[in-house]
C-alpha cells in the first residue's frame, strides 16, 4: 500500500511547495525551479516505476 501513497504525497507536497515558491521567485528563481522540476519528475517517474514493478 505504501509503494502507491509514498508517490502520491510526493507528488502533492510537490506541486504545493512549487507553486509556493514559484510566486515569490524573480525569472532566474523561476529557471532555476523550473530546471529542478524536470528533475524531479524524471526521478519521481523512475522511482514510481520501480515501486511498481518490484
């Protein structure tokens, strides 16, 4: 149960702690966000995926 709720939070604090912090940003805060937030969700689709298969 934990393999589908642990992404799912991750997700959810994501999109939130994002949208906080890219309203409060100059252009380059929101380069620099937006880089991290590819990133972040290569890492969260690879980690999902593993989860899910092992």
């Amino acid at each position: 149960m934990i393999k589908f709720i642990l992404p799912i939070a991750i997700f959810i604090a994501a999109v939130y702690g994002i949208s906080y912090f890219w309203t409060n940003s100059s252009l380059k805060g929101k380069k620099t966000i937006a880089l991290s937030l590819i990133v972040t969700f290569i890492i969260g689709i690879s980690l999902i995926t593993y989860l899910i298969i092992d």
